[in-house]
C-alpha cells in the first residue's frame, strides 16, 4: 500500500486536560480519491485532520507523506510538504480585500504577489472559477468565502487538500457548486480528505469513506460497497446493532408545561431555527438529538429568552412568555442549564455565594442575604446528592467536574422549577459522576418537573428522554416516544437522510 | 514562515499558587519600584535616602504633615472606592479626574450661588457635587452600555474638558477680584468632624457601606456576580447592561464627591490648584488594594503619603512617579504570581 500520498499510523491523541480524542487511528488518503471521514461530534474527526495539518502534536502514532514519515512543528510545515486545509469556520481578514487576503497568505507560504497571481488566473482559468480580487470579503455571501478559503488553501498547489464540515455554513445551492469543485481537483490527481456528519454528502463526493465513532476508525469501505443505512448504523451504533432499550416507558399525560408554536429564528440570514412546534407535559423528559449546529442551541437560548425569535410563540403554563427577558422566565419556574460549567457557576465564588445567587435571581432572598439560611439550605442539598466538598466557602473552580454538575443542579432543585432546560447535563463528566446526574434529572422528573433535554450523547438521551426530537439542519424532522426509534433510524435522522425508511 | 520572528519563550498558567511565590514575587518587585525610585533620583542628583526620610518625617510626625496626609487619605480613597466600583464590573472608567472637577464645580455652584445655611449648604454641596460627577461619566456610560463605545477613551478624553469647563469659568463669569482664577472664599466649609477631617471621616463612612452592600446585600451578590462573568450573568437573565450603567454612574459620583471635599474642605475656593490628578492616584490605589474595598483603603493611605511627600519637597512629579513605579511592580507581581515563563528548546507546539 505505498501509494497513499498521506499515510497515519495509529495516531493517539490524549489532550492535557485528559480527553482522549483518538485511540488509534490509521488510515491513507490516494491521489485523485475523495476520502470522506464521517462521524458524529466528538467521533475525533476534527483533532485528525488537525494533526495531519500539523497544528496538533499526536501523542503517539506517525503521519507519512509519501511513505516517509514526517513531525510537523506548524502548519506551515504541512503546507511545504504538500497538505492544505479549510477550516469549517473561515478565517479570512474581513476588511482585506481578497487580493489582499490571497497576497497576505502568499506572503506567509513565500509567494511573491506576481506568483500569486499567476496561479489564480491558473486556477481560475482551469477551474472556471470567477474570483472577485477587488471585493472586500465582508461584502460576499458565504459560498463565495468558501471559494476564496479553497483558492488560497490551492495556492500552494498541495498534494492532500483537507475540508472540514464544508457544507456547514453554506446554502444548499453553493454546496452544489463545492462539490464540483471538489469532483474537478480529484480528476487533476488532488487526495482530499472530506470531513463531514452529513450521510448524504457521502455518495456524492465520496469514492472512499472512513466512519468514526469515539476516537476510533470504525469501518473504512469503498463508498459503492455500502448503503446509508448500513453508514448511519455505523455511525452512531458502533459495530453493534442493538435496538434500543428502556427498562420503562413512561406515558406521560400531564397538563402541557411548555408549548412552542411555530418558532424560527434567523442569525446572519439563516433560519437556524425553522418553524419548530411542540409541547412538553408535566414531569416529562423531552430530548432533542441532532449533531450539533443543528439549532438546538438557538432553540434553547430562544425558549429561555437569550434569543429573540423571528416569528413563533413560546407559551410556559399557560402564558405567552415569548416577550419577556429571561429573569421573568425564571421567576416564573423556567431554569435553564448551560453546557459550559464556566457560565453555569461563578468559579471565583465560594459554594454558599452561588447558591445565593441563584436564589438572588430567582428573587428567592429578601433585600438582606441571610448567609446561615443559604448555608443550611446547601448543606441539606450537598448531604442529600453527595457533594464531596472540603468547605461550603471554598471557590468552586477547586471541586471536581463532577462536584460542580452536582452543585449546579442542587441550585437548580432549591428553585423547585416547573421545567429545566438543560444542555449537555454531563459533558466532560466521569462515569460516576454522568450516572449520578442522569439520576438526579430523573428524580426532578418523577417529582413533577418537566425536563427539556439538548444533549450531543445519544445514550444519555435514549436513557433519559421519554420522547426523543430529532433536529437538522433547523426543522425537527421526527418526534416520536423514545423506544419507538431505532438507532439505524436515528443515525439516518440525524445525518438529515430520510429516504429508504424501514429496516 | 521564513521571515517571522519567533521568540523561544512561553508563558504556562500555573495552577496552584504557592504563598511562599506570591510573598517572594510580591515583595522583589515592589523593592525594585523603590530601588528604581531612589535610582532616579540618584540619576536627577538628588540624595535619595535624606528625600524619603524627610517625607517619613514630614508626614508622620509634623501637625500639617499628619493634618495634610489624612485628609489627603480620604480624598484619594472616595475617588479609589469610585475606581472600585466601576472596575470590579470590568469598566475601566479611567476618567475619574474629570469627574472629580466636575464635582469640585458643582461644589462650588452651591456654596456661592445657593442659600448659605450651613447644613443645608453642605447638604446641597455634597448633592450637586456628586451629580455633576455622574452627569460627567453619563454619556460615556450609555454610550458604552448601549453600543459599545470603549470606555477608556471617552472617560479620559472628558477629562481634558473638564478640565477646560474649570478654567473658562474660573477665568470668566467665576473669576475672583481683579481677575484672579480663583472664586470667593465659600461661605459655608467642610471642617473637622471628631478631630479627623471629614474627607476621611466621608471615606470611612463610604467604604463601610460598599463593604455591607457588597457582601451582605442581595444586590452586591448580583453586581459581583456581573463582575465575575457577565456572559454568565445575563445567561441568569440578569439585566447586565443596567447594572453596568449604574456602577460607572456612581463611579462618576463618588469622584465628584472627592471634588466637592477638595474644594470645600481643603482650599475652601475654587481654583486651578485643584487638579492634582487625584483621579489618577485613586486608580491606582484601587488596582493596589486588588479591588477590595478593606484593601483599597490602605493602599489609598499609601498612595497619598507619596502624594503628600511630594509635595512637601516641592517635587509634585515625585508622587506620581512613585505611583506609577509602585503600579507596574505590582502588575508585573500579580502576572509573575499566575504564570510561569517557560524557556523553550527545540520545536514549537
């Protein structure tokens, strides 16, 4: 197999702060063949391609160009060995023109402005590409960004050019154009590595393609070996297929705590939220699936009040709240949990200030804070959960993940809110700890709170969720009672490929 | 690549501060300020040693010098209490100075032009001082509430016009007789209260109540909650922007307050002596007392003893010399106490 024109090896990669991204991963990419890397978040995609590009240092494992194995110190390194990447977010200088964008990274390759020229009318002619040089880059849509970030990553005529999710901030008709693109540079002998969670891009672009799934390659198998279903099983099953199981379906038929009509939001003229209709009731665990940036985010931030919505209601026990800052939401009974423990607890405060704090804002303390009531109140909480803390008044940053969650809730719980909407409950948490916070949110729902649950953890939200909301690309496109779904059904849910149903 | 300049060195957060770092850092760097204090000095021909006991001197033992330095103490507090406020929120509101003239002005517009009955004078004094020193960090505060105007530069460019304001009308419709850049002499004054001046009994008083509001109150939770992460606090759905409007307004207040004590207690007239970038020295006392306010108090009196030594060598520039020494040895303290500098070898990660 020495014709691959990037080789890697076993790439392991452990971050400091003790995530482990890769766990062995190995793969090649050939001449002239698109090599579609599928997977959900956190599959490793990403912290590969970074490697390759030598921004990120593996931690065990080689990257070989041509056969020869290669440490990068920097990308620019990469880019003289003949590698290219276009990041999923763009990183042009706005202001510049794209003369000035193209001269700018010329520079930093060593292209004179006249070399740099020369290969754009190059590319430009073979390509039939239309470069507006004289255009400031904030005056273009996004798919003419994108084109720009390409040119500039062919600039330096690479042998592998790398796109990470390059359909994830473009139009349906600018990803029309990018995948020609991408069909002419495989002709004229380019490898590229095409990074994306989009099963359906697969057979389009794809002639080889490599699934992900927690680090680990799980499948690499030519694209017209497989069928989607058999991808989407891949993807978010693993080499299992296991139907999906819970211990006990609950019913529930409460009166409806949170109902939401219609809603769209627009950001940068994009309906990141599109029309979105449902209802939870009482005591009910909603969970929305989808790969993130998707417009889980912006719903929850529209339901708690974060984000203003285009048009739709948003109706919380039996009040249209849709106008009101989110400090009424929340003295109405609507908490919400960020996935960011950094916004969800003040790290430089002690644990009996922001328990405080949170009874503060939830108007829950007269004008004078009684401390010794805040500090009874915690302690009963920090027994009842088992919060290891060495003191009530040491700063939260020094308790584990964990301890934090734990406390995070505890704040919560004291407010005994009508619903909680929560995203990403236990990110970054241990097994112990995600346990006992899975146990904890189920406790508030058996107790009559209503749960709305966003979570990138597909096993949290099919153990969890009593009913299961499938988000792409903005829409809800399935909400169904959780043991209802299979996981095939929900990888092909969440890739946005709904055709060929049953299985 | 091949042009760029990369520098072999890299700075590590550390993780856990040692105390015994943070008392060997702290105290190296602020001996360097003072060892660069008597360096320049030197440098200038003067002897440095014979200076600063003669400030020492001065200031502790003489009746002026102890008279000057507390009520130096309490006016540099009440503008480092303002520089407090407003920087624990992360506003950097750097024009104090202005806001203190301003203050001084309406200080001045309720002594000569208002009803001279004492308390009531004094009263309106107070009052009009510390809404002219609002007034002067209004339209920077909503501008940088409402769309982001930086704050550092609108402050401090309003202090050139305070500063402006106060001589047009001290050479204009306030000015004294025969034309001196000075008003009358107030007819209701600011004096002593108990055997302290009342700038500093003012400071104390001030100081208690940001202490109980800040960490007793409901509100202090909430505004040092904004202080500590302001994504967080509106994420709470906290109305971030009003409490951000409203700690630069009393920010802006206080050091109109200051104002009104320097101009009613310490000269008794308004006049051009009054700028002294009091604004200034308050900054930098809050930033030494690390923005608390017990803190805050003792590096004012600190601060104002190297103001008032200053003076009494007739080196005004001394003082601000020693502030600024004393504020970059500190700055540097509290990095070289959180991070570690990393020489490196070899490749770049």
């Amino acid at each position: 197999m020495g014709e691959y024109v990037v080789e890697v090896r076993n790439l392991h990669k452990i971050y400091p702060d003790g995530t482990v991204a890769l766990r062995g991963v190995s793969l090649g990419f050939r001449r002239g063949e698109v090599h579609v890397v599928l997977g959900e978040n956190g599959a490793g995609k990403t912290t590969l391609a970074r490697i390759v590009y030598g921004e990120v240092r593996p931690s065990r494992g080689q990257v070989l160009v041509e056969g020869v194995p290669r440490v990068f110190r920097g990308p620019w390194e990469a880019i003289r060995a003949g590698i290219s990447m276009v990041y999923q977010h763009f990183s042009l200088v706005h202001r510049f023109t794209v003369a000035e964008n193209l001269f700018l990274y010329g520079h930093h390759i060593g292209l004179s402005r006249r070399e740099v020229l020369e290969r754009v009318e190059k590319l430009e002619a073979e390509y039939g590409l239309k470069i507006p040089l004289n255009r400031r880059v904030d005056e273009l849509p996004a798919g003419l960004q994108q084109r720009i970030e390409i040119v500039k990553a062919l600039l330096s005529e690479p042998k592998l050019l790398i796109l990470d999710e390059p359909t994830s901030l473009i139009s349906p008709l600018e990803a029309e154009a990018l995948f020609k693109l991408v069909k002419r540079l495989k002709e004229d002998g380019v490898a590229i590595m095409y990074i994306t969670h989009r099963l359906k891009e697969v057979p389009v672009v794809g002639d080889v393609v490599t699934v992900m799934r927690r680090g680990e390659v799980v499948k690499t198998i030519r694209v017209g070996e497989v069928d989607l279903n058999t991808l989407a099983r891949l993807m978010v099953g693993g080499r299992e297929i296991e139907e999906v199981k819970r211990p006990t379906q609950r019913v529930v038929v409460g009166e409806r705590v949170l109902e939401v009509e219609r809603l769209t939001v627009v950001r940068e003229g994009r309906r990141v939220v599109d029309n979105v209709s449902f209802w939870v009731s009482r005591g009910e665990i909603l969970g929305i699936a989808g790969v993130v940036g998707n417009g889980q985010e912006e719903l929850v931030e529209a339901i708690f009040g974060l984000l203003k919505p285009s048009s739709g209601r948003i109706v919380f026990c039996g009040r249209d709240v849709t106008g009101l800052p989110p400090w009424e939401r929340l003295r109405l009974g609507m908490a919400f949990l960020p996935s960011e423990r950094r916004l969800a607890l003040i790290q430089d405060m002690n644990l009996v200030e922001n328990m405080a704090l949170m009874l503060a804002v939830a108007g829950r303390t007269g004008l004078l804070v009684s401390w010794s009531r805040v500090e009874k109140l915690l302690r009963e909480y920090v027994d009842r959960l088992g919060i290891v803390a060495r003191s009530l008044t040491m700063p939260v940053k020094r308790l584990s993940g964990g301890n934090q969650q734990k406390l995070a809730l505890a704040r919560i719980m004291a407010l005994k809110p009508r619903l909680l909407v929560a995203v990403d409950p236990t990110h970054g948490l241990d097994y112990a700890s995600t346990m006992a916070v899975r146990r904890m949110l189920r406790q508030m729902a058996d107790n009559g709170t209503s749960i709305l649950l966003v979570s990138s953890d597909l096993d949290e939200l099919l153990q969890l969720s009593d009913r299961l909301a499938v988000m792409y690309s903005g829409k809800i496109v399935s909400l169904k009672p959780t043991n209802k779904y299979t996981y095939e059904e929900l990888g092909r849910l969440m890739g946005g490929y709904e055709g060929g149903m049953a299985s | 690549m091949q042009r760029s300049i990369r520098i072999p060195v890299r700075v590590e957060p550390l993780v856990n501060v040692t105390f015994r770092r943070k008392i060997v850092v702290f105290t190296t760097t602020y001996l360097l300020a003072i060892l660069g204090f008597l360096l320049f000095l030197y440098l200038k021909g003067y002897d440095g040693i014979s200076i600063l006991s003669h400030i020492l001197f001065y200031t502790f033992t003489v009746g002026e010098g102890i008279r000057s330095l507390l009520s130096t103490w309490g006016i540099v507090s009440i503008i480092a209490l303002g520089a407090l406020i407003s920087f624990k929120v992360r506003v950097w509101n750097i024009g104090l100075e202005g806001q203190y003239i301003a203050g001084a002005i309406g200080a001045t517009y309720a002594a000569l032009f208002m009803p001279c009955i004492s308390p009531l004078n004094l009263t309106l004094q107070l009052l009009l001082g510390f809404i002219l020193g609002m007034l002067w960090a209004f339209v920077p505060a909503l501008l940088y509430v409402l769309i982001s105007v930086n704050e550092v530069l609108s402050t401090i460019m309003l202090n050139y016009v305070a500063v402006h304001l106060l001589e047009y009308l001290l050479y204009g419709p306030w000015s004294g007789t025969y034309g001196f850049p000075q008003t009358r002499l107030f007819p209701a004054r600011f004096g002593q209260v108990g055997g302290l001046p009342s700038p500093l009994v003012a400071a104390i008083i001030l100081f208690f109540i940001a202490y109980v509001v800040m960490y007793r109150l409901r509100i202090g939770l909430v505004y040092r909650f904004v202080g500590e992460n302001r994504n967080a606090a509106s994420l709470q759905g906290y109305n971030v922007k009003l409490v951000l409007l409203l700690c630069f307004l009393i920010s802006g207040g206080l050091a109109g307050v200051a104002g009104v004590f320097e101009a009613s207690y310490e000269l008794g007239y308004l006049s051009p002596g009054i700028v002294r970038g009091y604004g200034f020295a308050g900054i930098a006392a809050a930033v030494l007392g690390r923005l608390e306010p017990l803190t805050t108090l003792f590096a004012s009196l600190f601060i104002a003893f190297f103001l008032v030594g200053a003076y009494s060598v007739h080196l005004p520039a001394l003082g601000f010399l020693a502030e600024g020494l004393l504020l970059i040895a500190h700055l540097s303290a509290e990095a070289l106490t959180r991070y570690k500098i990393v020489i490196m070898r070899g490749g770049v990660y």
